[in-house]
C-alpha cells in the first residue's frame, strides 16, 4: 500500500493566500471526492501537489510513502507516481499526442528500456478504443483544436498509458456529455485496485455515480470542512453548501463565478 | 571602413574557366559580361542588417575539383541517408564544385524531363538554358551578389519538367561540402512547364567543420500555367561561409509555387526569397524554419508580390534563436495595382532562448490596389513556462520538455519536407542546434 499524506498545507498565489491548512490522506485502493463552490482552492490544491510554478507552498507537508514531494522537481513527482489530470490542459503545437504519450512513457522506464514500438501502439490502440476517442486524435497536435471534452479524455487517456499510483482529476467531468462520462468513468474505474488511489474533484454527483467514492471532503475557504463517504455528495448534490456555513458557522463569500 | 572588394580573378580567368567547364559560348560571353559590370554595382542593402563590413568577395580559390561518385555507397553515412539507396530515383549530385553523380529514370527521361548539372546544360538545353538564366528571374545587375554569382557560378542544376508531366516522387540534389578551400557560386534553374507536378528538393551539406570561401547561391523557379511546384531546400553549411543565399520564383496562370525552406547554415547568412505572382490565380506559399546559435548574424527577406489578379501569398517562418545570435526577418507582401482580389498573409513565431539572443519580425504589406485582403501576425516569446509544466507533469524532464516544445514549434514548416531522409536529417541539425 502506498500513502499520499497531505497535512497544514498553506499555499499563496501572487501573495494571496489560497490554501489555509489542508489535511488530506488518500491510500492506494482508495478513491476520494473533493467538492466545494467555485473558487475554494480545489485546482490549487491539485496544482500544489503536482507542484506547479505559480502556486507557493507556505507552509504544511506533502508526503508520498514518506518522501517529501515538495522536494522534487514537476517530473520527479509525476515519476514517483502523482498524477494530475488537468482542469484546463494546455495546447502544444507541433507534438503529436503520440509522441508526447511515449516520452512520457519512457520518461518513467531506464535508457536502453524503452517501449518498444508495437507494444506502445497496441497499447494506445486499447486505450484509445476504450475511451472511444478518433484514431487521428494520436497523431493530431497535443490537445491542439481539441474540444472541451476531447481534451478531458485525452487527460484520461494519458492517466491509463501512465498508470501512475495516484491521481489528481481537477473537473474531469466539466463539459462532457453524458456518454462521454460514463466512457471516462470506466477508464478510471478499469485502474481501480490495490495499486491506485484517486482524488477526484468534481461539482457534479453525477461523476461519483460512475466512480462511487470511499470517502468524500468539502472544501470551503482553503480549507476542508467536511469528510464523509459517498451519502455527502448526495446530500451536497440535494442541498448545495448553505446548510454546511451554516453548521460550521462560515460566513458565505462572494465568489466569481466562471464563465 | 568598408572591406575592400578587389577582387582575386581577372576576366580572363572567368573566360577560361568557363571554357575548361566545357560550357556553351554564349555563356562564356555572358559571364564576362557580368563580370565587367561587378566593379560599379552596389553591394545589397538587406532591411535592418548592416553588411558593409560582411566579406563576400575574399575566397582562396575559384574552383577545386573533387572526386566524383560510381555509385552512392562512396558518400559519407550522413549523406546516404537522404536517399533511398536501392532506388535512387532523380537526383543530382555535386561534390564541392565538381558534378559528382547522376540519376534519372528512363521513363522521365522519355518523358522530356531534364536533370542536369549547369555546365552541360548550357551545351545540352541552351536554348532552354538560355531563356531562364538570369532573365525573367534574378538580374544580373541587381546588386554586387548576383552580378558575382554570374561571373564566378561554379556549379548548380538544370531542371526541366514539360508539360503534362506529373512526377510523384521527388527530385533531390545534393551539393556536399568537405574542403575548407572551396566557394560555392551555384546557379539552380527549376522549370515547370504547363500543368506539370513535382517537387525538388536540395541539401546543402557541410562535413568540414570550417570554411574559408563563400556561398553565393542564386536558383530561379518558373511555374508554367496550371502547374504545381514544390521546392524543398535543407541548407546546413559550416561556419566560415558568408552566404548569400537567393531563391527566386516566378508564377504562371493557375500554378502554385510552395517553398519549404529549412535553413540552417552555422555561419552568417543573408537569405532572400521572393516570389513574384505573375499569372492570375496564381498562389506562393513560402515556408521557413530558421535557427540561430552563438554569434551568428542572419538576415531574411521573405516577399510575395502580386502582379495577376487572384493571387494568394502565404509567408510563414518560425525562427527559434539562443547564445548571442541575431535573426532578422523581413516579411513583405506586396499588391500591386491590378491585382484585383489578391490576398497577402504572412505570420512569424520567434523564439528565444536565451537572453541576449535576438529576433526581430519586420512585417510590411505594401497595397496599391483596393479590393484586395491583406494581414500579419508575428509573435516573438520565449518556451512557455505553463506547457513545460504540463509537459514535465508526465515525467518528462526539463530537457526532453524542452526539446519537444522546440521541436513541435518548427514542426509545421519541418513536417512540410516530404521526403523521410530529409525530414529527419532536418530534425537532427535542429537537435544540434538547440542542445
Ligand atoms: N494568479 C492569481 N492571482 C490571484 N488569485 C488567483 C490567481 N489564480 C487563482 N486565484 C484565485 O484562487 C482562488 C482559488 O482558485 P482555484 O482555482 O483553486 O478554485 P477552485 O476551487 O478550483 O474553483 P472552481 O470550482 O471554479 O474550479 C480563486 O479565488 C482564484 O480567483
Ligand atoms: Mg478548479
């Protein structure tokens, strides 16, 4: 079993504080829900993790198996097993998806180990049928003209070619179809297992009724409020958040809300 | 203080090598006449590059002859690579100065279709020769360069498509560098007859490390009606070359000129390439990737001029610049007036990768008529930090992300190259470059 441990995280964007002491702890075979209205600190989390340039960690301690993650560089936590699927994935002209997909993928294993051709278009053959995504989408541009929901399954793509032990999925579920959903549930649902362990984070009940959750946690204000297990997300799906201010005694901010 | 242009040949040298090539007299005569007008002509003034103190007119030596080649398995390895060794298909072959090697099927052969290097050509197709050669193209008296380019051409290709004639595969020449003494002064004529295909494309490949001479380069492509030309180039020539480099096309009626231009010399450049759209409904797009390291100093004037009605011209280059190197580019599309719905569009992505490199996009659109289209976008901005995240998020380390981003940005222009050898051989020269 693997642990990813999370604890006091404070994490400042432009001077801004955005995180106010987060504890989080997921295991492999396990897999949790993050909810929360617009603009609590859910991406930043995840950015955190992964360890993007912009988010600041102020304070607080992020562990894998008891390593410091926030020690190592963006590429060493993806090869110690973290990844993030993205809210918003960037565009790179001019690599294809495939080619992107196999460094990633050798990345990971010893020079000279490369995968070997035909196993990795096998592979991404699979995968690709699984998710019922376009042939040309491995050949076309990273993400280059991808629509909003063919970008997620590309995410979700890249999360079954990489097999990492734990992953982060920030919206996974904003701007698909119903169809779409159900195809990106199954390709989280195929890693589930011993050696995986999942947070995903999500507005929506509707995902968590594809991936049924063991554990689910509100974020409000930078801070997780509220844990529980898949019955919370009904609840938050029925009643939105103004019981939960009410009960802890939050006051409600203004939050922009997306476009 | 302006380098002293005395120049080390005398017409008389130019006369009897002229005759020692075995070329045509016309030839002979036309060289000597280019060479009298060399003393008075005017060195080029490319846009924002000061060449004053450039040396394009010191060589040690006029011509060397070099080895020729039976058979292709006596190239260097780096060389063979560009070609399908068990059918090499059309290809022209110029070792140094000396034409080195030949291959031309017997069916385009019946067909009409020309491949041959310059000297013979002017013997063997004068008349074809002499219509093309610095007439309707490139002028002689233009400037210093091209009136040198036509006293001292050392080399070059002829070739000739007629009309009808579709060629899938392309046509490739290859013009290999090794010895430090030599300048190159070549002189490449494509021409399409009506409603031909094909594509051609030449390396320019250096396996000295150092040169001494000069590359003045002038090549001239003319699309006959309803033709459609596609000319790929792969310039890598060493450091120590100042090379003038001057490609030059002229469009008929319904035909389309692409240029593919992967230009990659290690030493400073001035590159021009301009397209005239002469024929109604005629179309240029012109391609080029370019990329600067350590001093390097390289200006290049991109120009698409519309002379028919319906003309369209694309320009688009992708520049990636690191050390201290400098590249301008000049982007102009002009509209003359008549050209009656006429498009010009042109777009730069710069690169930088390094703070004291330099990149500068001058886009000019010069419009005397009034129903036409016209735009440019130019972008000039260093890897963006947000795709290296994503990239190294998936484990990819900071040197491979990169490598990527810097590949896929010279990717649109690259993958244009349509033969595999050349495609990659471009890649590995973008490799060295950027490492
Ligand atoms: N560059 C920035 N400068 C200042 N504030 C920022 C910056 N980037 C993000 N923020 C703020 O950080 C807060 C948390 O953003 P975050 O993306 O983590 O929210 P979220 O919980 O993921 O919201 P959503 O559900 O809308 O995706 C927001 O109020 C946002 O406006
Ligand atoms: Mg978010």
């Amino acid at each position: 079993m693997s642990t990813l441990e999370i604890k006091g995280l404070h994490v400042e964007i432009e001077g801004k504080e955005i995180l106010k002491g987060v504890d989080l702890t997921i295991n492999t075979n396990e897999i949790h829900a993050i909810m929360g209205p617009n603009g609590t600190g859910k991406s930043t989390l995840a950015q955190a993790i992964m360890g993007h340039p912009r988010y600041e960690v102020t304070a607080g301690t992020i562990t894998l198996d008891g390593e410091d993650v926030l020690e190592m560089e963006v590429d060493e936590r993806a090869r110690a097993g973290i990844f993030l699927a993205m809210q918003y994935p960037s565009e790179v002209n001019g690599v294809t998806n495939a080619d992107f997909l196999r460094s990633s993928i050798n990345a990971k294993r010893e020079e000279g180990d490369e995968i070997p051709l035909m196993s990795f278009i096998r592979e991404l053959d699979a995968k690709m049928e699984t998710l019922e995504m376009d042939e040309d989408m491995a050949t076309r541009y990273l993400n280059e003209g991808f629509s909003g929901g063919e970008k997620k399954r590309n995410e979700i793509l890249q999360l079954m070619m990489l097999k990492p032990k734990f992953a982060v999925l920030d919206e996974i579920d904003s701007g698909l179809d119903i169809d779409a959903l159900k195809v990106v549930a199954k390709g989280v649902n195929e890693l589930r297992g011993e050696d995986f362990g999942c947070l995903i984070i999500t507005h929506y009940q509707r995902l968590l009724d594809y991936i049924t959750p063991d554990k689910v946690h509100v974020m409000i204000q930078g801070k997780v409020v509220q844990s529980g297990g898949a019955e919370l997300a009904l609840k938050l799906e029925e009643q939105g958040y103004d019981w939960l201010h009410e009960e802890l005694g939050i006051e409600a901010e203004t939050v922009e809300q997306e476009a | 203080m302006t380098v002293e242009t005395k120049l080390a040949l005398t017409e008389q040298d130019v006369r009897s090598y002229s005759e020692k090539m075995n070329e045509a007299a016309w030839m002979t005569d036309f060289r000597a006449d280019a060479f009298a007008k060399l003393e008075q002509l005017p060195m080029p003034k490319p846009d924002k590059t000061r060449i004053d103190r450039w040396n394009f007119t010191d060589f040690p030596i006029h011509a060397v002859e070099s080895s020729v080649y039976s058979s292709l398995d006596e190239l260097p390895a780096k060389a063979r690579e560009l070609f399908d060794a068990e059918k090499p298909g059309s290809l022209y072959i110029q070792h140094n100065n000396t034409p080195a090697f030949l291959s031309l099927s017997d069916d385009l052969k019946a067909k009409g279709v020309i491949l041959t290097d310059i000297f013979t050509a002017t013997r063997e197709h004068g008349e074809l020769v002499k219509k093309y050669y610095m007439t309707n193209g490139v002028k002689v008296d233009e400037h210093k360069l091209t009136a040198l380019n036509a006293a001292f051409m050392n080399g070059g290709v002829f070739v000739y498509v007629p009309k009808n004639v579709v060629i899938e595969e392309p046509i490739q020449a290859l013009f290999l560098h090794d010895d430090e003494q030599v300048s190159l002064f070549n002189h490449i004529i494509v021409v399409a007859e009506a409603n031909s295909s094909f594509t051609y494309i030449e390396n320019y490949m250096s396996t000295v490390a150092n040169a001494k001479g000069q590359a003045n380069i002038v090549s001239e492509v003319f699309t006959g009606d309803n033709s459609n030309v596609t000319y790929g180039a792969v310039d890598v020539l060493s450091e120590g070359f100042t090379t003038y480099v001057n490609r030059r096309g002229v469009t008929g009626r319904d035909s389309q000129l692409n240029w593919v231009l992967g230009l990659m010399n290690d030493g400073n450049t001035i590159a021009e390439n301009i397209t005239h759209l002469v024929g109604d409904n005629s179309g240029a797009d012109m391609k080029t990737v370019v990329v600067g390291t350590g001093k390097q100093r390289q200006n290049f004037t991109t120009e698409i001029i519309s002379w028919g009605k319906n003309t369209n011209g694309m320009i688009l280059k992708h520049a990636v610049v690191k050390d201290e190197s400098t590249a301008i580019f000049n982007g102009i599309g002009k509209i003359t007036k008549g050209a009656v719905g006429s498009n010009a569009e042109q777009e730069s992505r710069m690169l930088m990768l390094s703070p004291r490199a330099r990149a500068d996009a001058n886009p000019i659109l010069l419009i005397d008529e009034d129903e036409v289209t016209a735009g440019h976008a130019a972008t000039v901005g260093r890897v963006d930090p947000i795709e290296m995240f994503y990239l190294m998020s998936r484990g990819i380390t900071k040197t491979e992300a990169e490598r990527l981003i810097i590949h896929g940005f010279l990717a649109p222009v690259v993958d244009k190259l349509k033969v595999e050898g050349v495609k990659k051989l471009l890649t590995e020269v973008i490799e060295r470059k950027v490492r």
